[in-house]
C-alpha cells in the first residue's frame, strides 16, 4: 500500500495561522521586554545612579515578561493546528 505524496499536503500542515500569530505575540512580549531591561543611558558615565539600575522596570517588570513571551512561544509551538 503506497499513499499518494500529493493527495495529504493540506492534513500534514506543521502550524496554522493561529500558531503564527501566537508566535509574533510571543515575540513582541520578548521584545518589549528585553527593551525595557536595556534601559537609557546615564548623562554622565562617571556618575552610578543605582535609582537607575536597580529600577522595578528593570529587575522585576522586564524579567517577567521575558518569561511570559517565552511561555507564549512555547504555547505557539504546542498548540495543535484547528483542522480544516
């Protein structure tokens, strides 16, 4: 018994649409917050603002959503394509 290579193409499909969309979510959590932990830059670089290092933004906000975005890829690659 041999299948037909051409007949399945559509069924074989690895990710739909709405995996692509989780995905470009996905990715702009992981950019906002690898942004946000980048942070400005200091007026003066002999001068250590630990206000602006150690900011919230920086240790608590931007880590978290570095994990969140890559919980959502992690989802985007492990949900399972609607059939059509």
């Amino acid at each position: 018994m041999t299948k037909d290579k051409n007949t399945n193409t559509k069924d074989n499909v690895l990710f739909g649409r709405e995996n692509y969309i989780w995905m470009a979510i996905g990715l702009a959590v992981l950019a906002l917050g690898f942004f946000l932990m980048a942070g400005g830059k200091s007026s003066d670089p002999k001068v250590f603002d630990p206000k602006e290092v150690y900011s919230t933004t920086r240790i608590t906000i931007a880590p978290m959503l570095i994990i969140a975005g890559f919980i959502i890829e992690i989802f985007a690659i492990m949900k399972k394509p609607k059939q059509a």
